[in-house]
C-alpha cells in the first residue's frame, strides 16, 4: 500500500502507527478580554406624573410603545384651568386700564406742577400710584402665564424618547400633583448601558488602554454563548468597592434591536489587548497532569516525544504558547490517551490546517492514477 508523505517543517510522518489527528503551530493574533457580570443600566428612566390636579380623560399611547421627545402621552380636564385662565385674563385687563388712567393723571399732575397749579406732593403720590399699579398689572400677567402653564401640563407629554411600561393609571380616574406613584414609566433604550464589575487588579491596564483610545466591550448572555450587542467602555467609577475588590465599568451599547432588555443580566467582555504574531495551538492539544503541561510533538520519524510548553491567553478554543514550540511543529490533537513517549503515530492533519481539498490527505496526490487508502 503506497504511504501519503506529510511533508511540514518537521519532514515526513509516516502513516504506520496510532492513528491520530494532528494540527500545525501557527503564528497569528489572540485577544485578551476581561470579563465581568453586570447588568443592563438605561441612560434614562422617568417616571412621569401629574403636575396638576384633574380628571384623566383620555390616554394616547399603548402599552409598549416607543415615543419620542415632546408626544402627548395623556390629557387631563382643561377646563378650569381655562377658567381660570379667563379670570386672570380679566383681572389684568382691568389693572392695565386703571394703570393707563394713572398714567394720564401723572402727566396731567406734571403740567399744572410746572404751573404752580398744584403742590408738588400730589404729584409724588401720582407717580406712586402709577408704580404701584404696575406692579399690579406684572403680578396680573404672572397669573396670566401660571394658567397657561397648567393648561400647557393638562398635556402630559414624554420628556425623553423610549418605552413605555405597563399602564399605571386608567383614564376617567382623578389624578393629583401630590399623587406618590406616576403615570407610567418611560425607559430610554436606545443607546443603553452596561454597567460590569471587574477586579481591581485589573484597573490599571484599563485605564491605561483608555488613555490610548476607545475600548470595545461585547455583550453575552448569561451563559456567555450569545452575542447580544457590541459597543465601547464608557467610564468607571470614582472608588473600588473594599467588600468585593472590584470597581464597577459602564459601557454603551448601540440598542437599535432591543436586544438589551434594562436590569437584564449579562456578561460584559472587555478587548484588552490584541497580542500579534503569537504562537497558536487548540486547546485540544494540551494535555495537563499534576505536574505539568505538556504536548505531544510528532518528530519527522513518525513517532512523538512528550514537550513541556508554556501557556499564556487563551481565546475562542485556542491557546498562546509561550515556550516549548517553533512554529510549523506538527502536534497531536486528538487520540493523545494512547500515545506515550516514543509511539509511533499516523498523523492525518485536518482540512482547514493544509489548506488541500475534502477528503484529501497531507501530501496525497489527487489525480485519478495517484490515490491512496489509508489502512484502518
């Protein structure tokens, strides 16, 4: 039977021995994260409520709904506030008329002073009279405007674009100023934040990478297998909490989706630090006792020689090897539980590691004259 030549760094593995699944040290970029639980934070939540006291006639939104800056929500009974309005309305009216006739005595006053007509006294008491009656007409047109302003809050309107929650208050009930419960609960979920803990130890490179520039943070779910939204770190807090070590991060999120629900738990990954031209191997491919961690390196005569490595980041399935290997050193991946110092393997590396075709064995030649069977 014709033997496929695995041709790599390490020279030629032979086909006889322990099956086994191989994968070559490569050089490549591996993330450092930092990874904190937190919670979904809004921006903004409002509870809105009544600044005026009336009857609740009609509610113009449904439960749920996204509204924005300046929408009506609800309308309370505007009526006596109008009424009161037209009050205010006349009680000016009449002061301003009472002003302008004080006016036309004044200047009358003025003129017949000028003549030694009249004592200069009365013509003092007319000027305050005057002033005294301007300070009435102003205390009239703040009336005017208290009024129109109860009738402007007779709108209940939103006071930030997001989500209404459930309904509090149903129309046709009576609703007060002084009233201890809101409305309804308005929550900003576009943008939104994340607020996370993480150790204080690790402090410093945070904020020294944020000196630097923006920091990228991932949202996962709970069981950090769903990626819900990425966004940037934002700020961290003023003191590391003593009880836990920690100091709290936020991050902003872009919310488009909605896919981050406020006071949901979720797990934030901060981006560190991206490590280039490191050296990468599976995690699969490292085997650990109580005193070591170790590989198994496939040597150019087919058989394997245990290697202690070194271990830095690990990411994603894949670890960085600090020591130990070269790049292009073939290792073994799976079938380690029956090798020992010395086996002689048949290695067979995976597709995506040699870059060949499905089905297609390191150094098998794939011309219709040339095929191989590999023993079983």
């Amino acid at each position: 039977m014709a033997k496929p030549d695995l041709k790599g760094k390490r020279g030629d593995i032979s086909q006889q021995g322990v099956p086994v699944t191989a994968v070559r040290v490569k050089t490549g970029d591996i993330p450092v994260y930092v990874t904190g639980l937190g919670s979904v934070i809004p921006l903004a939540t409002v509870t809105v409520k009544s600044r005026v006291d009336g009857q609740l006639m009609h509610v113009q939104y449904r439960e749920g709904d996204s509204v924005t800056v300046g929408q009506v929500l609800m309308e309370i009974d505007p009526r006596p506030y109008q009424v009161q309005l037209t009050q205010a309305e006349g009680q000016l009216a009449k002061d301003q008329a009472a002003l302008e006739n004080a006016r036309i005595d004044l200047n009358r006053y003025e003129t017949l002073l000028k003549q030694n007509a009249i004592p200069e006294q009365q013509v003092a008491t007319q000027r305050a009279t005057v002033m005294q009656d301007e300070g009435t007409v102003k205390s009239d047109q703040g009336q005017v405007d208290a009024a129109k302003l109860n009738l402007t809050y007779c709108r209940i309107t939103s006071p930030i674009t997001g989500r209404v929650g459930l309904r509090l208050v149903d129309a046709g009930n009576m609703v007060h100023a002084s009233d201890p419960n809101g409305l309804v609960v308005i929550t900003q979920m576009d943008p939104t934040s994340v607020v996370f803990t993480v150790a204080e130890d690790q402090l410093p490179a945070v904020l020294q990478k944020m000196r630097a520039g923006s920091l990228a943070v991932d949202a996962y779910d709970r069981d950090l297998k769903v990626k819900l939204a990425q966004g940037a770190l934002s700020t961290t807090d003023n003191e590391i909490d003593q009880t836990t070590g920690t100091i709290r991060l936020r991050a902003t999120f872009s919310n488009s989706s909605n896919n981050l629900f406020p006071n949901q738990f979720v797990n934030a990954r901060l981006l560190l630090q991206l490590k280039h031209g490191v050296l990468l191997l599976p995690e699969a491919a490292i085997q650990r006792n109580s005193t070591a961690t170790f590989i198994y390196l496939v040597q150019a005569d087919s058989t394997v020689v245990i290697r202690n490595v070194q271990i830095g980041t690990t990411e994603g399935g894949m670890a960085e090897i600090t020591s130990g290997v070269q790049s292009g050193d073939v290792v073994v991946l799976s079938g380690a539980d029956k090798l020992e110092q010395g086996t002689r393997v048949s290695a067979q590396i995976p597709e995506e590691d040699t870059g060949q075709k499905s089905g297609q064995k390191p150094g098998q030649n794939t011309s219709s004259g040339s095929r191989s069977k590999k023993r079983p």
